[in-house]
C-alpha cells in the first residue's frame, strides 16, 4: 500500500566504513521475527541524536540522553516488538540491562551503549529474551548487514526503509547510509519513528549536531501522519572519520555544505518514505506555503491543511473539495491574515486567485490533479519572503482500521 | 447513530415571547426539504453574537457583522444547502439581496435583517430561489415554529437539536429556547455550527454580551469532531423582553446569575448535541484536566487529547490503549511538565498514578469503562488549582465514508 516506495535492494546500501551491524530473533513480539539490532560504532565516532520532546518519553529515551552525555558512544542496541515506554522504573532497570550485557560482552563502560525500543506500550520489555540473543548478535557484526537492520527495525512498516549515497570530498570517498522506520508520526502502542544514519566521514561533534538540527528540519521535522508524537522517537547521526578525509570542523566550509546536502537529502528521502508508508496511505502530499512573513506562520498553514481530516478524507477520495484547503488556512492563526492576497493552487491548477474562486476552476481541473497518487498544494499568502513545506498523506478507511484494531 | 441524542418533541419547544418562526421549502439543494428559516425578533429586542474566527469568512457572516453594527436586528434569515463561502463579491451582492428582500416585505431597514447560511462552499447562493419563497415565509411566521426550524437548519446532522428551559425571576417566568446545528466542527463543503438562543428575559445588551461569552466558553468553545472550524459558524443570543422582568443589567446581580445559568445548561446541552451527533460519532468522551498551573494548560492538554486521531480510534474500538492518552499529555505543549505528578483515570479507573503504570490496572479494568457509550477521561497533572474540560467523539469507519464520499 506504500505510495511509490519499494525497499532497496542489499546491494545498493553501501558498507561505511567504522559501522558494523548484526540482527538477532529475540521473540519478543513475534516468535522467529528478526527484532533485534546491535550496532557497533568504530572507536573515535562522533554520535549525535535528537530525541522526543514528548513529556511521557520512554524508558530507553532517557538512557539514551544520560548515556550519551557520559561517554563516547560505541553501540546501538534497537529491538522491535516492545516500546519499553509507560513501564516505570523497572523498564529503565531493564533498559540498563540490556545496555549492560552490551558492555560485557564488548569490554566497553555501559554508559557507551545507547538503547532504543519501538512497540507495544505499557509491557515489561522481555530482558532475557533479548540478552539472550547478543552474543549471537555481536559474533555477526558486518558491514554489510543494512537491510537486514532496516527489516529488523520495522513495526507496522510494510517496506523497509534505507538509502546510501556517496560524494567525494577533497579526493576522498565519503559513503553516507542510513535506515529509518515508522509509518505513523506516534503509534504508541506499536511504533515510533527511529532513524539512524551514519558516514564515514570525519566531522567534528559541534558541526555534526548542527547538521543533524538542519538536516532534520528539512526532512523528518517537516512531516506527519496524524499530527501525533512518540514517547519513543529518536534520530541518532553517527560519523567515524573513517574515510580519512580532512576533519569537517566548519558548517560553512565548502565539505561541510556538500556533505550538508547529501546527508539532508538522505534524511529527506528516509522522512517522505515514512509518509509514503503512513498507516493506511494512499496519497503523498507535499504541502508548500510561500510569501508569508516569516518561516513560522508558513509552517503553521502548512500543518493546519495536513492535521484537518477533512483535507485528508477528501485527499483520499481524490476529491477537489477546495473549499476544506482554504478553511484550514482561514483558521491556521495567521495573525492579520487578509485573504485578499491569498492564493491556492493544487498541483498547477489555481483554485483561489487573490482571495476570490479562481475563475478559470472547473471541477474536472481540480479533478484530474486529484487522481494523481502525488499531490502538492502550494498557498501563496502574498505577505512576505518567507516559506516552509511539509509532508503528509491522506487519511483513509484502513488508518482508521489499523488504528481502531491493532490490539485485537 | 447519535450518542445518546434523541430529538425533541414539538410540545417540549416552548414558544418565547416576541420571537416567530417559518420555514418554506425554496429546494436549495433537494427539493421539497424545508431550507429557508426567517425568525422575527420583536421590536426592543437585544441580539448578542459570535461569528467564526476563520479569516476565510463566508459572505453572510462578514454581511451579519456589519449589519449587526448597524442596527438593532429585527430579522434573522437562514438558509441550508448552500454556505455562501468562497463564493467571492457576487456572495455578498446575493446575502445583501436576500437580506433586501425580507427589508422589503417587513418594513424595516436591510441593516436589521442578519443572513446565515449552511450547506455546500463555493456554489453561487441560489438568490431567486430563497427569495420566491419569504414572502411565504413571512405570512407563516409563528411563536410554535421551533421544531421545524431546528429540522430545516441540519444538514450533515442525523437528529434536530433544540431544547428549552425556564425558570421565575422576580415573579415572572421566563423562557428560554434554543437551537443549534452542526455534526462536524466544520464541513465547509456541507456544515457548520450555527446555534440561535432565544429568550423573553429584559437584559441589557451588554450583559446579554458577556453572557453569550460566558455561555460559550463553558459550551460551544469546549466542544471538538475534528479540531476544524468553519467559514460559517455563528452562535445568536437574543433577549426580546417580553417576560417583564426587572431590566437585568448587572451579571452580577442575583437574576443575572441564575440566568446565566440556566442559559449555560441550554448551551451546554446544544453543544454536546453536536458532538453526539458528531459525523460517524460512536461514543460521546468528555475529557477533564484539573490540578494545572491555569486553565489554558488544561485545555491544550485536554484538546490534545480530544484531537489526536490515535485516541479517537482506539476509542472507537473500545480499546483500552491508555498509552495513546499519556503521549497526547506528554506532547500537548505544557512548560515543564514533571511526569511525576501526573495521574490518569477513565471513567473510575486509574491507568497512570504520578507519572507510573496504576499498579492495580488490569485490561479487564480498562476495557469495562471502555465499552461504555459515554466516557469521562480524567487526567490531573499535580501543579496547580485549574481545570478545564471538553467534549468530543470518536473517530470511526463512518467519519472517512462520510467526509470521502459526501461529495460523490
């Protein structure tokens, strides 16, 4: 059901160099399910994540932020099938667990190993079903093992999420691979969205967060499926210098802007892909707000036509119900909005010129760029510079079902 | 399918003095139905009013703005089938015709003739149609006219929504009456929330105002469907003075408050009628926050919730998946909410107790509360003495089939 997206192929998700990754059937959900990722970080990596900012933020959320703080990471340790979130004190016993039994096994300090759970919420997290399975995990740490990371990371995801792209920098090969999953903004009981993305380029930290920030607004900052956020969402940026081409310690050296773009355009296509397979999607919509006054109002009309339902069930009807866009505008709280200067177009149709029914509109107009699987909706508000996009998909019978019967 | 909502007999309609009603049959969108309402107001009469906030303003609300700063109104003339919105400046010439022709027939001035209209957006208000039938209209104008009435404003709706209440100030009874419509927050292609309260009561136009606020905020401004509002919503209050009770003047005084009172229980229940009666509406949810630092942390905390699809349809399913709720609280926006303090009960069972998994929930517990029609969300965040409520619905298969499918 996923709008034009289908799973890379094992070959073209290039090894970077410093990344070792291997999955392991734990049974925490599912009985024989790949559900569990060890990922190991070569010496001298750079880490950096963005985390939540839901208040209810699970268990292994926490770790992760405190042991981030503490020591240069080494390991990533992802299950599926159990969010460990809403379980109190003793999920963030069983968090520490797992990251213990990491360190064990590997020789580093524990607070090197950052923990990450996507699932069902509310249940204690299976600790020895997971433990039980690292050392099998860490004798099969690869290079080559992306997909089945990506396939391992999934919940109610039906195509697995990955990319790679190269570039060179300063004669030097520089690989950037990344997974992400997710198909919902929040499912709380059973999903989240995780995104992981490494190069091996060699960055410096300061300038790997501030490109994480700018990637991220560029991509899974700017979409949504239902307007919900996860207890359990996380972003993790990792580069272990491995390419050995010279450090990146400036945002606005000509590395740091190439290397920038990749990676945002990488981040970009693991965000849409989440959208493309949002529960029950039939549609990708890409919403652009133009000639506001600043960055924010354009963002916030941008949101107010991608949470109205009643955008989205018309989206899904391909039904050119205008008449919804344009309220969702109106009530957007653009201050002073004057919708005299207002446009809409969908696709290359105009539906409103200057605050009035465009007066080339035909139903059949709207219609045709309805029935398309892809959707852009441009408002021009005729006030400013500014302006902000953002990503969503339609809103159909099996979101509702997905939703409304996951648990049975 | 309404929740709990039946329509109210005509006997239980009581007639208010000084105010007559008429519907006519002018076949706006089917024909036959009864679509026009002219509701005269006597003379001395006080109207207070609110209009939507949506900048995208249909032309009979941006038309009874202005003419209700104009001149007392004498006439309020409403139509289904057809919102007048986006339809430009020939909306507003065809609202001004309208509103001249019952100026016409009447004897009053345009001005005092306030126009509301609910239905499809962007079709061209069928002028001749409204106006062949005032005169008809006009001729049947009547105190005992409520229920018809009620019936000829729905449209979306599956059940008319009116009530009356009365109670003895100073010796005299008073009467009030009231309608409302709606069945989503907005359908800007076929609804809107208009609701029109009548009472004999002599109340001053500045109170009868504060009041009208008053009402709403504990009303019509707590009610959700889908978090839209519409390019038409209205609420009307007047007072005609009939019932010769002492002048209030004062919201203060002893009559004023009991007023307000019953007014709000009127209020309270047309708005809760409309999320009863919400589109595809399984369950009718009210939702209260209390312990915040002030009352708008509350409501952004409690819309959350109200908003979040996840919930709506775990609702739906009466699937007691109380994680959905904690991450809409965790995510409503709050300064520095501590997880610590916060509780969570539905109906009486307790899901979260400060910031923990209720040690005493058993999914027994939660689905018995869940399985009930009406459920009461309490979440009490531990800072504070504010509290505020809302009201809402769930979101159900029946919401996508009739907001995809209304136009086909």
């Amino acid at each position: 059901m996923a709008v034009n997206l289908t799973a890379p192929t094992a070959d073209a998700l290039l090894p970077v160099a410093g990344i070792k990754l291997a999955t392991a059937s734990a049974g925490i959900k599912k009985p024989g399910r790949q559900d569990v990722v060890l990922m190991e970080l070569a010496e001298g990596s750079e880490t950096a994540a963005v985390y939540t900012r839901n208040a209810f933020c699970a268990a292994p959320v926490i770790l992760a932020r405190q042991n981030q703080k503490q020591a240069a990471s080494r390991y990533l340790l992802i299950n599926s099938g159990n969010a460990n979130a809403g379980t109190g004190e003793s999920g963030m016993q069983a968090a520490k667990q797992c990251c213990q039994v990491v360190a064990d096994l590997t020789g580093v300090d524990a607070s090197a190993v950052l923990p990450f759970s996507t699932g069902v919420i509310g249940q204690p997290l299976p600790v020895e079903k997971i433990t039980a399975v690292l050392p099998e995990a860490k004798d099969k740490l690869s290079e080559n093992n992306w997909l089945q990371a990506a396939q391992a990371i999934m919940t109610t995801d039906t195509v697995a999420k990955a990319r790679s792209m190269q570039l060179e920098l300063g004669g030097k090969t520089v690989t950037i691979t990344g997974m992400s999953k997710g198909s919902g903004m929040i499912r709380p009981d059973m999903a989240t969205m995780l995104a992981y993305i490494t190069t091996d380029a060699a960055v410096s930290h300061a300038v790997l967060t501030t490109m994480l920030h700018k990637a991220m607004n560029q991509s899974f900052n700017r979409i949504t499926v239902d307007g919900d956020t996860s207890t359990n969402d996380a972003c993790v940026l990792v580069a272990t210098g491995k390419a050995d081409n010279k450090l990146i310690d400036s945002i606005t050296s000509e590395e740091g802007e190439r290397l920038l773009s990749v990676l945002t355009d990488i981040c970009r296509y693991l965000a849409q892909a989440v959208v493309r397979d949002g529960e029950g999607a039939t549609k990708f919509i890409s919403i652009n707000v133009k000639q506001g006054q600043s960055q924010e109002e354009c963002r916030m009309a941008a949101y107010a036509i991608a949470h109205s339902p009643l955008v989205k069930t018309a989206l899904f009807a391909s039904d050119p119900n205008w008449g919804r866009i344009l309220a969702a505008v109106g009530r957007s709280g653009i201050d002073n909005l004057d919708v005299s200067t207002v446009s809409i177009h969908i696709g290359d149709v105009c539906i409103v010129d200057k605050g009035q029914p465009a007066s080339d509109y035909t139903e059949q107009k709207g219609q045709s760029v309805m029935d398309e699987a892809e959707i852009d909706i441009t408002v021009s508000l005729g006030r400013g510079q500014a302006e902000d996009s953002v990503w969503t998909c339609d809103f159909s019978y099996d979101y509702v079902k997905i939703n409304a019967e996951y648990r049975t």
